[in-house]
C-alpha cells in the first residue's frame, strides 16, 4: 500500500515539475535569446573574466563583471552609433539628390559607356525611365509608396525589440558574471544528480564547442574585416571603415563576404574604375579562400574535435533556425551529437570485446 501511494505521489510530482518548467518557458520565452546570448558572452568573455580576478584580488565580485559588462555594450554600440552617423549623412545626401532628380532628370552617368556589356542597353533604359525630369519623379515615386511606411513601421518595432533584448543581455551577463562560481557549481550538481558523469561531459564539450566557434568565426572575421578594409581604402571604395566593419560582421557567416565584396566592387564601378573592382574581388576571393579553408578549419576543429562539414551544418542550420545566435549554438548541438555518437560506438566495441 505504501508502495502505490509512494508511486502515485512521485508521478504527481513529475508532473507537477514539468507543468511547472512549461508554465515557465512560457511566461519567459520572450527572454530565451537574451539569455542564451548571455551564456554565449559569458563563455566567450570568462579566460578574461579570470584573469582580471587573479590581477584585481578583492574587487572581482562586482567591478569586473560591470567593467566586462560596459566593454561588452561599447563593442556593440559604438560601431553602432558610427553606422548610424553614416547612414544620417548619407540619408541626407540622397534626400538632396531626389529632389534635384524630380526637378531636373537624372542624365545618363558616365560610367555606363564603360560597362563591359550591356553599355547601349542600360543606356537606353536610363534615357527612358530616368533621363526627362517627368520620368524620374513617376519612378521615384512608384518607390515612396505605401509599402515603404509599412516597411520602416515594422523595422521601428524591431528595432525597439532588439533593443530591449540587447539591454537584457548585458543585465544578465552581469549577473551571471557576478555569480559564476556559484552558478558553476549549482549546474555541476545538478547535472551529476540528473544524466551523471556523461552530463558533465557533454556540458564540457558544449563549452568547448562554443569558444572555439567563437574564436573560429568571430577573430577570423575581424581579421578579415581588417583586412579588407585596408583593401577598400586602398582601391578607393567609399566609407572603407564602414564598409571593413560590414564585411567583418559578414565574414562570420559563410559565404557572407562575398556579398560585401560585390557590393565594393559595384561602388568603384560607379566610380569608373574597373580595375579596382576587380582588385577587391580577387584580393578578396583568395583571403576568404586561406580563412574559411585553413585557418578557421583549424581554430573550430581543433577545439570542437569536429569535422568541418558537421562544423558547417551546424552554423548554417544554427543561422537558419535561430538567426544570428544559431552560430554559436548550432555547432555546439552537433559536437554533443557526435561525441554521444562516438562514446556509443566506444562502448560497443567494449561490450563486443567482453563477451568474446
């Protein structure tokens, strides 16, 4: 009789705790991003974090997670604030040109002779649509529609959206900083008591997993973004800091940069040179090709013990699923998937090896 009686309370309280995690997921699914991005920072920021403890004895209960915390705000906001500088510039730039175009025309640039192909075709469109002044306000305006106001509605709420999570984030990479040791050890516990010593391995190969694609993607993208802004500012591509910043934050994504290389070479041949813009494409092409082929291989293989193309199905399916946070939480997925996969097969051939 106790027997059943304990058996029915132990189901009920099983269920109780998991209507309770539901009800919880549900009420903060809001914040489930802006708490995975803090795991993510604090994982990525924690060998500093460490090392600003052993130098700065007695202050590192509050001071350093608030200084990591302000350092991690500046990253973001300041090449924010710079990019937004820009784009107001620019915006009042081609303000100014589409009121001239709708007084005046816009006549046929001179770079269009230069084209390689097509010259006498997009000169003929542009003498249609945009050479007489009547037509460059009819296709001006058929882009000023409606649709627009809808549009930069909806990019005013997600833009709020992401601000509130973004400040989220650093509210909680402080306090997650705070507590680490404390949190550390709560988690330790809590994985032996659940899953046992293959739940501390697998939390270890997670944390591993998502350092080295942090070191894999975001180092050799700012090296690629450095790079490449050097190569703008060479070529004579307009906003080369800017457009640097772009392409680092690209290069991240595979088969990003590409994208930015493009849009650098279109620039230059706005400008009329042909021979810079095939000069950044092909600098370009060949240091994407040495980082994606060798040196980021390396940096997450290395620390994930992960083939590249398990690598690059988990940032890509990451990316897909989760945006931006999926490339850090994708290739983490696929390392526990197939370091489970190994110990399986590691304890197969144990068991086949006993019973002969």
């Amino acid at each position: 009789m106790n027997t059943g009686t304990e058996t029915a309370q132990r189901a009920a309280r099983l269920v109780l705790v998991g209507a309770l995690l539901l009800a919880g997921l549900w009420v903060a699914h809001g914040f489930v991003p802006a708490l995975l991005w803090a795991v993510v920072l604090t994982i990525a920021v924690d060998p500093l974090h460490l090392k600003l403890r052993a130098w700065m004895k007695g202050s590192h209960r509050i001071v350093i997670p608030l200084v990591i915390t302000l350092i991690a705000a500046l990253v973001v906001l300041v090449p924010l604030g710079f990019g937004i500088t820009q784009a107001l510039r620019e915006a009042h730039d081609i303000s100014s040109w589409i009121g001239q175009a709708q007084a005046q025309g816009v006549p046929v640039p001179d770079w269009v002779t230069r084209l390689p192909v097509g010259a006498d075709a997009v000169r003929e469109w542009w003498q249609t649509h945009l050479a007489r002044p009547e037509d460059a306000a009819e296709q001006l305006r058929m882009l000023s529609g409606g649709a627009w106001l809808a549009h930069s509605r909806a990019i005013g709420a997600n833009v709020a959206h992401r601000a509130v999570v973004f400040g989220f984030t650093l509210l909680t990479l402080f306090f997650v900083l705070r507590d680490r040791d404390a949190l550390l050890e709560q988690g330790r516990r809590a994985v032996l008591k659940l899953f046992g010593p293959a739940g501390e391995r697998v939390g270890t190969q997670a944390i591993r997993s998502v350092r080295g694609t942090i070191d894999g993607l975001v180092l050799v993208g700012l090296g690629v973004g450095a790079l490449m802004a050097v190569v703008y500012l060479v070529a004579g591509v307009p906003h080369p800091l800017l457009l640097g910043a772009a392409t680092a934050i690209a290069a991240m994504i595979p088969f990003g940069a590409p994208l930015l290389f493009a849009l650098a070479a279109v620039l230059l041949l706005l400008q009329g040179s042909v021979v810079g813009a095939v000069a950044v494409v092909a600098i370009g092409t060949a240091i994407i090709f040495v980082a994606d082929h060798f040196i980021r291989p390396a940096m997450i293989g290395g620390a994930t013990q992960l083939p590249f193309l398990w690598v690059l199905i988990g940032i890509l399916g990451g990316v897909e699923t989760l945006g931006l946070l999926g490339l850090f939480i994708g290739p983490a997925v696929m390392a526990v998937l197939v370091m489970l996969w190994r110990e399986f097969l590691a304890n197969g051939r144990d068991d086949a090896s006993s019973s002969a």
